[in-house]
C-alpha cells in the first residue's frame, strides 16, 4: 500500500520502465461490485493498475456527509484481495500479470499546510449537481488533477454513474492539455435496478424498497423516447417525476433531460440524450442516469 505522493510516482515510474501501461481508478473507498468494475476495466486495458482511497474533503459542503462517510479501508482491502486483485500484488489478467497497488494518502499528504490552489471548470460545473453542491467539483477537479499529476498514469477509469463528475474532468483534461485517456465504465446495479453507490448503506429498509423508482423512472423514460418515440423533453421529464412520487418519501432535486456532452437542458430529444436524476430519501441523496443512442 502507498501513502505518499512520491512513493505513487516512484511506482508508476517503474512500471512505465518496465513498458507497462498504467491505469488509474480514483475512489473514496467503502468498496463495491461498482468500482470492482472500475478496477476490472483497467486490468483489463493496462499492465497495471492504481486505486486510490481518499475521501476527499474539499469536495464536500459544510453541511454535507464527509464526517459520517463511510471508512472502511480493511473491508476494501480484503475485498480487493478475495477478487484476486492484490494477491501478492499481482492479479492475472489474461497473458499478463497485472500490478494492482492501492494508494491511501493522508489529508495532509494530499492538503498540505498552506495549500492554496483550485481548479474551476466553467459552466458544466454549475449546473445540476452543481446548483445544490455549489464547491462539489472545484473540490472534484482539483484532487482529480492532483491525482494524475502525481501518478502521471496513462488512463484513468471512471463511472458512468457519476456521469456530471466524467463531464467535468473530460473537460478539463481537454481545456488543460493533461496527458491522460479518460474511460467511462458502465452503471453496476444491484439486481432490482438500484445504482450501487456507497450511500446506499444510509437508507432504511422502507427508503431502500422505495428507492427503486429511480431506476424504474429511467427506465420508463427510455421506453418514452426509444420505443413511443417520443421527442418532447418536458412530457419525458413530467413522466420521469410522476414515477419518482410514487415513492412516499421521494424528494426530487431534479430530473433533467439534457444533451449529453454540454449537460444543457434539451427541449427537443435529439440523438444523444442523457436523463439525470439527483433524489433524496431522508438526509441520503441518490443520484442515478440514463444515455441514450438515438
Ligand atoms: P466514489 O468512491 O463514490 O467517489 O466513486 C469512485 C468511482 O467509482 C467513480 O468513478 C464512480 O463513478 C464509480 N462508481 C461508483 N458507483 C458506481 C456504480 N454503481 N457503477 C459504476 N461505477 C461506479
């Protein structure tokens, strides 16, 4: 395991002397099947592969859950280790041995003393998560950047779920220039539909039955546009909401039908649509999406 900034460089250094190609999956751990997949994805497509665990402050508001997020770096470990990814450091992955180090900073390591940079990525940033999270990605972006700077890894690895987080880093990695492939994995969901998310664990037996609709909802908008071809954005979005209500305790944030690189709200559905939801159940905020090839 890695702690420090140096010792990351210094083992992506040794890897790239080796000729290996590096991928990179940035989590705050409390580890599911979600970012096993993350991890899969780069075993898959690099010789070997960084996961970093860091629950990042500055990506959290005042009154949001960073104390009471969960840490569990032992369950993490060992769950990276019964899938075989940190066997001895080392996983098979096909005709290749794949390294897979672990890469757990401190605050301090990653905010030290006198710390005064950020990066803001423009007006993607300010909508939808955004409105509500109104620091959320400048805290994003800037451990992001931080994170490929000192590993200078070749690809990084994302999650479709956080589809607004891919959006934002795409564009800075563009607008900046950062010497890093950007890969989007798909949605792991448990088996009736709900996105794995590490909140998940927040919710109460009534909130996590309920919480169902938000994957129903998305569902029904698909059948909408891809089956009833339906082009009216605001009907797609009513109807969206309307299943979303039957939930009792369902608080709407938003829902948003909306072009799927800019994120601008779509009045008309055109060829590449993404329908975005942010729910709350009690204090627990869900957020869950849908892409859509036309
Ligand atoms: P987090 O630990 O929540 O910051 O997430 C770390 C990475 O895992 C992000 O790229 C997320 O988008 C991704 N991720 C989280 N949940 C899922 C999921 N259910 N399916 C796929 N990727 C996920």
């Amino acid at each position: 395991m890695l702690t420090s900034t140096a010792d990351l460089r210094s083992f992506v250094v040794s890897q790239h002397k080796l000729g290996k190609k590096v991928g990179f999956v940035p989590t705050m751990g409390a580890l599911h099947e979600g970012h096993l997949s993350l991890v899969e994805a780069s075993a898959k497509q690099c010789d070997a592969t960084v996961v970093s665990i860091f629950v990042n402050p500055s990506q959290f508001g005042p009154n949001e859950d960073f104390q009471r997020y969960p840490r569990t770096l032992e369950n993490d470990l060992s769950l990276l280790q019964k899938t075989g990814y940190l066997q001895a450091g080392y996983m098979t992955g096909g005709e290749q041995d794949t390294a897979v180090e672990v890469f757990v900073p401190s605050i301090t390591e990653m905010y030290p003393a006198g710390f005064d940079t950020s990066i803001h990525v423009g007006s993607v940033s300010q909508i939808l998560e955004g409105k509500s999270r109104p620091l959320h990605f400048q805290g994003v972006a800037t451990v992001v950047l931080k994170l490929f700077l000192a590993s200078q890894a070749d690809t990084a690895f994302f999650g479709q779920k956080d589809f607004q987080q891919i959006c934002i880093v795409r564009k800075m990695v563009s607008d900046l220039n950062v010497p890093i492939e950007i890969v989007m994995c798909p949605i792991v969901r448990e088996p009736d539909g709900l996105a794995m998310s590490s909140r998940n664990r927040y919710l109460s037996a009534s909130e996590r039955r309920q919480a169902v609709v938000l994957s129903q909802s998305l569902r029904l908008a698909e059948m909408m546009i891809v089956q009833d071809n339906i082009r009216d954005a605001a009907a797609v979005k009513r109807a969206a909401e309307q299943k979303i209500r039957t939930a009792p305790d369902a608080v709407i944030e938003y829902v948003s039908v909306a072009d799927s690189v800019t994120l601008d709200e779509l009045q008309r559905i055109e060829s590449k649509p993404v329908i975005l939801l942010a729910v709350k159940f009690g204090t627990t905020r869900l957020i869950d999406n849908l892409v859509l090839s036309l």
